[in-house]
C-alpha cells in the first residue's frame, strides 16, 4: 500500500524494531500522530488464543475511567411495547422493534450501539446479515441483551464501549483522545486490557502475544506491557 508524504516523512526514523513501556509509547504516539483534528490512541492487542476458542466468540464491554470524547452515542433499544416507554426515560435514541428492524433492513443504521430484551432475540436474529458484520448484533458477552434496559442505556451513554476479537486473533480499542493526559490513557489501557483478559479467563501476561498502540493517523509502536 502506498503512504502519503506525511506518513512517510515521519516515519521516516523511527525504529519499528523497538519496544516502548507503556509511559514512552503513549509519548510516542502522540509525536507521531499527524491529523489536523484531534484523534484518538488506538490500542490493538494480538492474543494467545487457545486452541478451542473461536476468534469470533470473544467479545465483551468496558467502562473506562477517563474519557476525553463529545461524541454522543446513539443507542437503539429493541423490546416489547410494554418496555418501550422505561427505554424512552432511560435516553435511548431509537426505540421499538419492527420500526427498528425495518430501518436495519432498509441500510439506514444510524446508531452506534444496539441493546435487546431476551424477548425479542428471537425475532432479531434475522438481522444477523446487517448487525453481525458492524459488531451490533446484541450479545449478552458485552450487557446488551438484558431487561434491565435502563442500566444499560446508562452505561452506554456515558461510553462504555464493545469489543471483538477478529478472525485474525486481534482486538482493536480506543482508550483515548490524543489531548487526554498520558496518565489517563495509561489508567485507561490498564482496565481495556484485563477487560480482554477477562474475557479469555486468564492474566494479561497469558493473554497477550503482542501489542501496539497508534493514533487514528500515523504510524503504529511496539508495546512491551506491564501492569506496573
């Protein structure tokens, strides 16, 4: 693939063969990072996934503590009537079920995460076509297949977000905006990754085969990981 002049100026002298703590990566990322707007430190953690888990079986959820995003997150809410009004307080954006799953099957998903009752599961799977490949399909791994809707809609408002393992063994995260302090993105880095580690049931140290960290532009660094 062919990188542009400022990728290519400065990556120019950087050394791909070295291995940053946590402390200097997070300094490092941030002098390599050429956006114009402010982007974020994106973490990407390769795994040692064990021979009897399927890659795309690992998913889940974190709330991290620091958070430098404005975005407003988008939450659709699929339940029965009956729940709809309790979804409406609690703040989500779209509410219902066959209105839902008609703009889904029309192509016009316009919200970032989507939360379901067990109820309707059933009645949802269908859009398993649309949902599944943008890692929106409710999945009760990350809390968003529960009756309690209004914890939910809550927590996801306030940015907790989904994590997938993809089919090369890889889980790619954001854990902060590049002007969050570099203490904040470490704190952040430390609840993503036993997260992750959670979600496999072993220690980081047996979870984690190599990781990186990178801004949304720039290049990637070499992270040797400690939770100290």
């Amino acid at each position: 693939m062919k990188r542009g002049k400022k990728y290519t100026k400065i990556t120019k002298n950087l050394d791909k063969s070295i291995s940053y703590n946590l402390k200097e990566g997070v300094k490092k990322v941030k002098e390599l990072s050429y956006s114009k707007f402010v982007g974020s430190v994106e973490l990407h953690v390769d795994l040692k996934l064990p021979k009897n888990k399927d890659s795309k079986s690992l998913k889940g959820a974190v709330s991290l503590p620091h958070s430098s995003s404005k975005k407003s997150v988008k939450v659709a809410v699929f339940c029965p009537v009956e729940m709809e009004e309790e979804a409406k307080k609690a703040g989500a954006d779209f509410v219902g079920l066959e209105n839902i799953m008609k703009i889904v099957k029309d192509g016009k998903i316009e919200f970032d995460v989507a939360i379901a009752t067990p109820s309707v599961m059933p009645k949802i799977a269908v859009l398993g076509k649309e949902l599944g490949p943008k890692g929106l399909m409710p999945n009760p791994k990350n809390g968003t297949v529960t009756d309690d809707i209004a914890s939910a809609v809550a927590e996801y408002k306030k940015g907790k977000q989904t994590f997938a393992c993809d089919l090369s063994g890889v889980i790619h995260m954001s854990v902060g905006k590049i002007d969050l302090e570099d203490e904040k993105i470490i704190e952040n880095i430390h609840f993503a990754v036993l997260a992750i580690a959670d979600v496999l049931g072993k220690t980081p140290e047996l979870s984690i085969q190599r990781m990186h960290l990178a801004p949304t532009m720039g290049p990637s660094v070499k992270i040797s990981y400690s939770r100290e």
